[in-house]
C-alpha cells in the first residue's frame, strides 16, 4: 500500500518537475531574446530601459523557479469544495478536490490553467495549516510528501473524516505520523526550511 501511494505521489511530482521545467526553459530563451534586443549603432534609451526592467524580471523569475525545485511539494490535502472551485477531482470521489501544496504555484496553460501546485501562502491552501479532527476544514485527508531533490522518499497520511477513515481501511481518524516522523528525524545542528 505504502509503495504504491509512493509510486503514485511520484508519477505526479515528476509532472510537476516537468512543468517547473518547460517554465525555466521559457525564461531562459525569453531571457536569450531580451539579451539581444539591443541596437548598438541606434540605442534608444526608452528601449535600453524596457530591456534592462525585463532582463531584471526574467532573472528574478528564474531565481525563484531554481530555488522552488528545493522542496517544491511537500503536502495534498482532498478536500471538499463547491463544484465550481473543483479543478482535481478525487477519483473514486469526485466531490473533493485534491490540492497539492508547495512553494510556489504551478497551472496547466493548456488545460485552461487548471491548478497543479498550489503557493503555501494562498488562501486555498490554509486548510492544511488549519485542519484538525475536531474542525476538519473539509479536509478529509492531509498528506506529508516528503523528498530528497525531485525523489519522493516518504508520505505521512493522515485522517480528518470517517469517510476517509473507511476508504483507507484505517481504524478510526486522526494520527501523528507527520510528528511522529519529525521527532524521529536525525538531528544536524542546522535549522532546515520549513518549506
């Protein structure tokens, strides 16, 4: 069971990981363009200003896409949501949605920019920050992805509703395995990104 939910939790990173990809692609060959649009022998210093604002916003972009490829994903929750708002659907249950949640947000462009990752900080991601067994959130399971580089080297489930209780064969809701595998964890002096 475990393997397979790895393998699956895998296959869907290794999209992931291809989309941040094709992004820093574009950025670098948008980047290579800007970096030539320039006329020596006519330089127009609104151009030259257009051109120094792009190059500079292309190169934040790209530090920012470089350092998301630490930890891009680390949790998913399926959650309830309004038909509207549904860009996941569950299978087996189509009336929750599952989000992936990481360090920043990824969209499908060719699949009317249906959500794959979604930013830590946005609001559609605060319920798993705020789900409990007491106030669920709608949330009816959180998971803990964890990985080294673009590996996914461990998953921690963990039941919010009795329905996803009996789906995952599980006695009864709530567990502590995401804080039972942190306390677990080697200790290296140095604090790590909690992201």
């Amino acid at each position: 069971m475990m393997d397979a939910a790895i393998s699956e939790e895998q296959s869907y990173v290794d999209t992931l990981f291809q989309r941040l990809d094709d992004e820093v692609n574009r950025s670098n060959e948008r980047l290579a363009d800007v970096m030539k649009d320039v006329d020596p022998n006519n330089p127009d210093p609104e151009a030259l200003v257009r051109r120094e604002t792009e190059y500079h916003g292309l190169n934040q972009r790209l530090d920012r896409l470089n350092l998301a490829q630490l930890g891009l994903v680390f949790g998913r929750i399926d959650v309830e949501t309004e038909a509207q708002d549904r860009d996941n659907p569950v299978p087996g249950n189509p009336e929750l949605d599952r989000r992936y949640i990481g360090r920043m947000g990824l969209d499908d462009r060719d699949d009317d920019y249906r959500t794959l990752l979604l930013d830590w900080r946005a609001p559609m991601a605060r319920p798993f920050y705020l789900a409990t067994t007491v106030q669920p959130e709608g949330v009816h399971m959180r998971r803990h992805i964890r990985t080294r580089g673009r590996t996914v080297t461990g998953i921690d489930d963990e039941v919010l509703s009795g329905d996803a209780a009996t789906a995952l064969n599980q006695s009864g809701v709530g567990s502590e395995s995401a804080l039972h595998t942190a306390l677990q964890a080697a200790r290296t002096g140095h604090m790590t990104n909690i992201v």
